[in-house]
C-alpha cells in the first residue's frame, strides 16, 4: 500500500511539475502585457501551478481576444458577491472582492496548454 501511494505521489508531483512548466510561461508571455497585473512572485512561488489568476481592467476584451486563438480564459468567482448575498452579505460589505470580482482572469496552465 505504501508503494502504492508513493507512486501516486510521484505523479502528482510530475504533474505539478508540468503545470508549473506552462504557468512560468505565461508568465513571460503576459508580462509584455501592460493590461495584465500578474500575481506577487512570491505568492507563485508557492502556488502549485493549476490556474494563473491575474487581474484586468479590460478583462472581457482580453477573454474574447484569447477565445479567437482557441484559449477558454476564465471569469472565476464572477459570481462571488451574488452567492454571498445567500448568507446575508450586503454590496459595500467587500470593497475588494466586488472590484476583483470584475477584473479577474485565469489563465489555463493544464500541462497540454499549447501557447
């Protein structure tokens, strides 16, 4: 069982490996972007390379300019402030969520991503 799960580590790790691989080099790519803030280095550093979450003022133009190369960019949590109205939260109560909410974008970084 232990050789098992050490081999499944293994390959977690290898993948992890991979999605760092393709995160770095959208990162090269984007920094040419002024459009784009990318994430603090050190907070990459420690990310497990699975999405690259930016942020944009332009963020629906740079979605669909992507779209027309073939790449699905991601609205995550778009729809943060509508679900947390379920629980009682009110517009105001998060400044910086509601504003980030409407300026996030994230890059793929699944390891098969061509760029």
């Amino acid at each position: 069982v232990l050789r098992i799960f050490c081999n499944e580590c293994e390959k977690v790790a290898e993948l992890v490996g991979k999605h760092k691989i393709v995160q770095q080099q959208w990162i090269e790519a984007l920094e040419k972007d002024q459009r784009i803030k990318l994430p603090n280095r050190v907070l990459l550093n420690m990310s497990n390379g699975f999405m690259l979450p930016t942020l944009s003022e332009d963020r629906d133009a740079i979605i669909d300019e992507y779209k027309k190369k073939g790449i699905e960019l991601g609205r995550h949590f778009s729809q943060s402030i509508a679900w947390a109205k379920e629980f009682a939260y009110r517009d105001g109560d998060c400044p910086n969520a509601e504003k980030i909410r409407e300026q996030i974008v994230v890059f793929p970084t699944y390891y098969k991503t061509m760029l």
